[in-house]
C-alpha cells in the first residue's frame, strides 16, 4: 500500500486509558441527584476538573445571589 493511503500517528487521536472503570449508572444518577453541583463531573475526573468546580461555583453563586436574608430595597410610594 502507498504510505499516503495509510494515517500517520500524528493525526490520529490518542485516548488516555482509565485507571480505574467508571460505573455509567452512578455516572447518571450523581449528574441526575447533584448535577447543579457537579458532582458527576468530580466522579469521572476527580478534584482537578476545572469545569467540575466551574458548576459548583457557579451554584453557589447563584444561590448567593437569590438568598432569602438579602434586604429588600425600599419601596417608593
């Protein structure tokens, strides 16, 4: 076969083999229960995955923000 035919190693993706198995139903059910938090995201990549910590403080955040013990602005008649 010419050598043009076949893919070089560069341009082929490489994937990163696992070092442990991942459950796909505690995947789910931690994206369906925490998801706001991120929690699915911590499972699959651990403490490092910056879009994990990404959703949990965006939540917080958000919950910060529409918090019941803010003041209410003063009304004007």
């Amino acid at each position: 076969m010419p050598a043009a035919s076949q893919p070089s190693q560069a341009s082929r993706p490489t994937a990163v083999p696992s070092t442990r198995s991942r459950s796909k139903l505690v995947t789910v059910a931690l994206a369906f229960l925490f998801g706001s938090l991120g929690a699915h995201r911590f499972y699959l990549g651990g403490l490092r995955d910056q879009y994990g910590w990404l959703h949990l403080l965006a939540t917080l955040a958000g919950a910060v923000g529409v918090a019941p013990w803010q003041p209410k602005p003063a009304r004007r008649h």
